[in-house]
C-alpha cells in the first residue's frame, strides 16, 4: 500500500480510469486510498497508535504551540481573549500550560461564529459540520478538508480494531435517508452501493412491517459488519430474539452516534453472536476515542488534546468531569478548550493491548432517544435537531416529550421571549421526519432541565419501546 504514496498525480488519475477493470471490491479500497493523503495519515496512525506516552506527548506539544500562536494571529476571538486575559501565546506550550486559557461552551460558539473563523479560511477548503451537541438546536462548524481526510484515516484505523477490513461487506442502519432536507425519503426501504458490498438501511421506514423484511435483507446480504446507533440496533436485536428464524452472523458491531450501554452489548451479542466496538466521536472533530479487542475506548491523541474538567480544575484519574478539548489540526476554525456537554473520567489502569494511550469511559452522553408511533420507531438525536434549521435562530434549547404514541409535544428555551417563532413550520418539518404520524403541539419553557450527569435529553419520553 505504501508504494501508492510515490506515484504522481497523473499515474494515480489514469488508475483510477482502469477502476472498471477491478473487482467490486477493489473498486471501493482504490478509492478511499485516493482520498487526499489517506495514505500518509493511515499510515502515520498505524504507527503512533504504539507510541510511548512520552512521544505522543511531544507530538501533542508542538502540535499544540503551533495551533496557540496560529490562533492568536488569525482567530479574533483568541487575539481578544489573550491580550483581555494578559496570555502570551508563546507560552502556550503543554497541557498544564493550556489551562491558563478559559473555557469555552458551545453556546458562545453558536451565538459567535465568526468570531472564532479565522481569517482567510477558505484556503483551507473547508467543510461544513452541523452539530446540536449538548444544546438541541445546531450550528455549524467550519473543518479543512485536510482534516476531513485525517478523520476518514482515524475512522478506519477504528474499523480495523474491530476487525474491519476495505473489502468487508458492511451494513450502515444510521439516520433516515435525506433527513437533513426536513423531507426524508419514504420510497427507499434501502441503498445498495455500486460495489455491493454497502447496504444502507433506511431507518425512517423501520416499523412492526417491514422489520422481517429489512431482516431478511440483512440475511440474504450476509454483512461482515454493521455500523449502528445503539438505539437503532437494539430494535433489531430484540426482534431476531423474538424471531429467531434468521440467521445474520456479523463479526462485529460498530456503534457510533449514542452512549453504548452493557444492555446494548448484551443485545448484541445474544442477538448476533459478536462483540460491539464502540466510536465516540463529536462533529467539531476534536475528541475521538475508539474501543479495541480489549474493549478498551482510547483516545485518539493525534487529533487533539483531551482534558476532564470539574469546577474549573483538571480531575484526577478516575473522578468524573466535563470534556474538555482542543484541536492540534483544524485552522478553518479552531476550538481550544471547548466544553462539549459530555461527562466521563479517564480511566487509572493501562490497556492490556499495549497502546499508551488513555482510556476514556464516557458517563453522560447522548442516550437512547426514539420516538415510537405507530408508523414506526424515529431516532431523535440523528434527525430532529438539525431539520429545524432556518427556524432556529431564536431557539436555545429543544426537547421532545411523549406521552403517548399520538401525541409529541415539542418543548422550546427561546434566546429572547420577544421573538416569534414560525411554529407552522417547525410542526410541518417535524411532522415530515416522523411521517405524519403523530399530533405535535409547541409548548414554551423557561428552561430544561439537565440529567444528574449534566445532560440535557432530546426526548422526554412515557412510551415503552415494544418491538
């Protein structure tokens, strides 16, 4: 594989042209090995996942003073926020160092994005994340393209602790097809890639109906992997106990998106048969942590640096806080100690698979938010949030409650009670992702209330999950 790095730009465009005479599969690995400097990052992952702490350590430092005086240069809410606080960036060298810079939350972020753009982003060709994170409403993030390509290298290193390889046949059961135009797709029970080795399921169509159908797919398909909301996997997990006519055997499932509770595991490995690898992952790309064969989640330390936070002051290993993190690679718009809304500890003990690397237990999360009505069962946290956008703008936080399978009621923070809000397209844009299958009023709030780990839930809900 290292040998593809050397070939010029023209050798590798007149490949890419001969793809049609590989196999499927090979069509599929050559490509992803095409993405811009995939190689050199995967490559350079699959060596620093053995690091020493202390290499990794230098590596993070010089990352580290290299972003600082970027920021401070190009960023202006870091130039202001150093000359206010009297910081020098050129002091700004290790972890410790780092905590002489205030902490930032996301609601500042949301409110001012263009005070953390830096200036002349754009050649950095950035993409564009939208998050809701902690707070139920989106926002955007700006990330370069470098980066992206980075993320792809770290994401597969992941699927290759779990066993994943680039020819593996792979199911994804994520959010509902085009849920992100607020009119999701209600003809395409599922996607099959021109490779066939990716089947794509569409979760907005899952129900009582057509689970022996997207069973049956799932068999005659007969996936290596799936890749999964916790949420999403469990409704098929307990419907192949209750119907145990089908025989789907993958390797490994990875779960992504949603805290992975021991009944997930569990489901998993009563239902299929295989242990689950766990993705913890964020849309700012800041903070990753990948589960091993030791089902150990480490932190993926070359992406950015990882602090737990509590009452402003760094934790011991094994007390629980906030997570706190910085970016060692994004210019586009970089976040340096942003509060992320999650809670965890970093474990005390080391890993027995050898990596260096800290542990991350993860303690207050995304959690399991479905919506069930009769047409189905909706994953919130995939969907809802971010279809609101364009109507917005006044919101700070949202919360769905569910009484019943007929009724939702859409609970609403607004920034200023003096706004008005289009509450006929907000209910026209979430009644789409649910189907129209159930009555949705707007009820205004004060406030909403955080879980004993910190969290705010997106779903408030009374209705059992019956499968």
């Amino acid at each position: 594989m290292l040998f593809l790095k050397k070939l010029s730009f023209f050798i590798k465009r007149a490949l890419q042209r001969l793809l049609g005479a590989f196999p499927a599969y090979h069509k599929y690995y050559i490509n992803y090995l095409m993405k811009e400097k995939f190689i050199e990052n995967y490559d350079f992952l699959n060596k620093s996942q053995w690091f020493s702490a202390e290499k990794i350590a230098s590596y993070q430092q010089e990352k580290l003073s290299e972003m600082i005086r970027y920021s401070y240069k190009n960023v202006p809410y870091y130039k202001d926020l150093f000359d206010r606080e009297g910081i020098d960036p050129g002091e700004i060298r290790t972890v410790e160092d780092l905590r002489k810079i205030p902490i930032v939350d996301k609601y500042k972020v949301r409110d001012q994005p263009e005070d953390f753009r830096a200036s002349g982003y754009e050649q950095f060709n950035p993409k564009t994340n939208k998050t809701s994170g902690s707070t139920g409403t989106p926002f955007k993030i700006l990330v370069d393209q470098a980066v992206v390509s980075f993320v792809h290298a770290v994401i597969w290193r992941h699927y290759n602790w779990a066993g994943c390889r680039f020819h593996d046949k792979s199911v994804y059961m994520g959010p509902p097809f085009d849920y992100e135009t607020g009119e999701i797709d209600l003809k395409n029970l599922y996607q099959l890639d021109s490779t066939g080795k990716i089947l794509k399921l569409n979760t907005g169509l899952m129900n009582k109906e057509t689970l022996p159908e997207l069973c049956r797919l799932l068999e005659d398909f007969k996936p290596d992997h799936i890749h999964a909301y916790p949420s999403i996997i469990s409704i098929f997990a307990q419907y192949l106990l209750k119907n145990k006519s089908y025989e789907i055997r993958p390797e490994s499932v990875i779960l992504r998106a949603e805290k992975v509770y021991p009944e997930h595991r569990d489901l998993v490995k009563s239902a299929f048969g295989c242990p689950c690898f766990e993705l913890y992952a964020m849309y700012e790309y800041i903070t990753f942590a990948s589960e091993c064969d030791h089902h150990s989640l480490h932190l993926n330390e070359e992406m950015g640096i990882t602090e737990i936070i509590k009452d402003g002051k760094p934790c011991a290993p094994g007390e629980v806080g906030e997570i706190v993190g910085t970016t060692l690679l994004n210019h586009s718009m970089p976040l340096i100690r942003y509060a992320m809304g999650d809670y965890g500890r970093i474990k005390k003990e080391t890993c027995a698979c050898g990596r260096q690397s800290p542990i991350l237990e993860v303690t207050g999360s995304r959690a399991k938010d479905l919506i069930v009505t009769e047409k189905g069962y909706f994953n919130v946290m995939s969907g809802v949030p971010l279809i609101i956008e364009g109507v917005n703008e006044g919101i700070n936080h949202v919360q769905f409650y569910q009484k019943d399978m007929k009724n939702l009621i859409i609970r609403l923070v607004k920034k200023d009670k003096a706004v008005n809000l289009d509450e006929s397209q907000i209910k026209k844009r979430v009644g789409n992702y649910f189907r129209n299958s159930i009555n949705i009023s707007i009820e205004y709030v004060d406030s909403i209330a955080r879980t004993k780990s910190g969290k705010y839930k997106y779903v408030d809900s009374e209705v059992p999950l019956e499968i």
